[in-house]
C-alpha cells in the first residue's frame, strides 16, 4: 500500500488530540471546559433542577487537588477476576460489570478534578461483616490526606463536570466537620433506637483531623467499646448502624457531622420504578440496580465526548463546513 499523499496543510496537531491516551492529562483536558465553576454557586440538571449554594456556604473555593482522595474498599478484589480494574486483559464495555463500573466512574473522576484514588484490597474482618472494612481504610486514608471521600461500588457521581469542593458548599460541609454521609430512605427499618434516620456509608465525605481520628477509632471499635453496639457487627445495617446508633450521639458538636439529602446523594432514578422519593441526584447508589452503574457512566462519558465534539466541530466551522449549495451542476472549482 503506498502512502497517503500529504498536502500542504499535514501538520503535527498539538491539541488535545494530540495527547496519549495513557496520559491522565487526557481525562482532565477533555472534561476541562465543562467543569463547574466554583465561583458559580448555582447548577441546574439537565432536567432543570436547580440547585444554589448559600453565600454563607461558600468556603471551599480553590481546587483541592490531591489533597483529596476518593476510594474504593472491598475484600473481594482479585487480579484474576476478568473484566475488572485488576484484571491485565484489556476491558470491553459490553458485559461489564456494575461493580467495574463504579470503580471505573470513581477514578475518572478523580482524573478530572485532579485528586487521588486508591483501589483497596482490605483484609477481611473477622467476626464482622464485610463493609465493616470501609471505617478501617477511612480512618487510615485520613492519615495521609486531608479530605478522603468513600464510595460503594454501587454508588455513582452522577455529574462529572462537579467538583467535590463544589457539593461540599451545597452540603455546608465547614472546616468543623469530621463527615458527612447522606440520610438513607424512610423506610421503618432505617430508624435508630431514638427515632432518628440513619446515615448511609455508600458515600462519605470526612475531613483530617485529631478528632476525626478519635471519631474513627471509637467507630471501628464501637462492638467493643459501647455497651450493645456489638449486635452490629454481622446484622444488618452493620457499621452504618453503629455509626448512626451510637457514634454521632459522642461527637455531636456543631457541623461535626453533616446530613447530605437523601435525595441528593441515596437512592437512585430507577427504584420504585422512578418514582422513589431519593433519587441520588449527584451520587446514585444503585443498591438494588448495581448494573446500572455501567449505563450511568455510559451517558456521563458520551454527554461529555458529544459535546466536546460538537464543540470543536463549531471552533473549526469555518474550515470544516462547505455550503455548495449555491453551485449549480456541473460543479467545478469548488474548494473542499
């Protein structure tokens, strides 16, 4: 096959195409003329919610970088389960699995605004259920950095485009807080023993400091150490009742732990058949729908690459739209 002739425009393109795939600058470059402001505090979805951070909410407003660590935890990772992270062979988006998918979700994520993320590998607790995990490797993340943000495989950001800094005005998340989870459903079950809804760990946001290591070592040890709070250990809701049970009755300081909506961050558009009243609005968690997690980073990522593409097709109009509509037959010395 001979070589395609080149004419005087073959040049070296130098923008974002031009980037590596490998190169996590692509991920970041792509979504960066969609990111949201953080000077804008308000953000409407594309079904017209509208949603505006409080002036006095409005504490967050540099990009925290990797300062900021998402992770995901589980015990059951394995290098030699195929279609996932760990997995060498390359993934295929036919037949992949919810959980791939929120992972995959969680770490274009964090290569958009710039943060860390970590996979973890937990070991398993003994004696406990498995999602006790989680308060483990939160409390070791917050070690290392200042603002650690935990999601279950299951659960989604839904708007890529949104910063973390951004949701943390919307939720009032202050210097103060140690974390912040979202409320769960109103069903009878998800109620402590003193009538308050409990906290879903599907999703939480904490925040380094002396007392949210304290607040950590008295959660993971709470079986142990708080008369009754050993029952969750292997029943259900497991660490998360401990937490709401027990943990935010100790530290109960102003702003030290935030309730997220439950609308905003629980629950999800496809449960009760659309019309559950939490509909995961910025982070869907998809306990009962856990292959939807697939669909929804499908329609972030094509939202995005139409747009973009759209986008760079109107910059270069000029030179990439020829109306010969104007030319009559037979047609000579139109420029193409």
């Amino acid at each position: 096959m001979g070589l395609v002739p080149c004419h005087s425009f073959c040049t070296a393109y130098d923008g974002l195409l031009g980037l590596q795939f490998g190169d996590a600058a692509l991920f970041a470059e792509l979504w960066k003329p969609l990111v949201h402001s953080l000077d804008n505090p308000v953000f409407v979805t594309a079904k017209g919610e509208r949603f505006k951070v409080p002036p006095a909410s409005q504490r967050w407003t540099q990009p925290l970088g990797k300062r900021v660590v998402i992770i995901d935890t589980d015990t059951r990772l394995d290098e030699a389960e195929e279609r996932t992270m760990l997995h060498r062979d390359p993934l295929e988006y036919t037949g992949l699995p919810g959980r791939t998918g929120g992972h995959l979700n969680h770490y274009l994520y964090a290569l958009i605004h710039g943060y860390d993320y970590r996979l973890i590998k937990a070991p398993r607790y003994r004696e406990r259920h498995g999602t006790w995990v989680k308060t483990a490797m939160m409390k070791e993340a917050l070690k290392t950095h200042d603002f650690v943000v935990s999601l279950d495989a299951d659960a989604v950001l839904t708007h890529l485009n949104l910063p973390i800094e951004w949701l943390m005005n919307l939720w009032d998340v202050t210097p103060q807080t140690l974390i912040a989870m979202a409320e769960d459903i109103e069903n009878d079950i998800d109620f402590d023993s003193h009538g308050k809804l409990i906290l879903n760990t599907g999703f939480m946001i904490a925040l380094a400091s002396e007392r949210s290591q304290d607040m950590m070592d008295l959660w993971e040890d709470c079986p142990n150490r708080i008369s009754g709070c050993d029952k969750w250990k292997k029943q259900w809701a497991h660490e998360q009742s401990a937490f709401s049970g027990y943990i935010r009755y100790v530290f109960n300081e102003t702003n030290e732990v935030k309730n997220i909506p439950c609308n905003h961050a629980n629950g999800n558009e496809y449960y009760d058949n659309g019309h559950g009243a939490c509909q995961g609005v910025f982070v869907s968690h998809n306990w009962h729908t856990k292959e939807k997690t697939v669909e929804i980073l499908s329609r972030s990522v094509m939202n995005t690459v139409v747009r973009r593409l759209h986008g760079q097709f109107q910059a270069e109009k000029g030179d990439l739209f020829i109306d010969g509509s104007k030319y009559t037959y037979p047609i000579e010395n139109l420029p193409i």
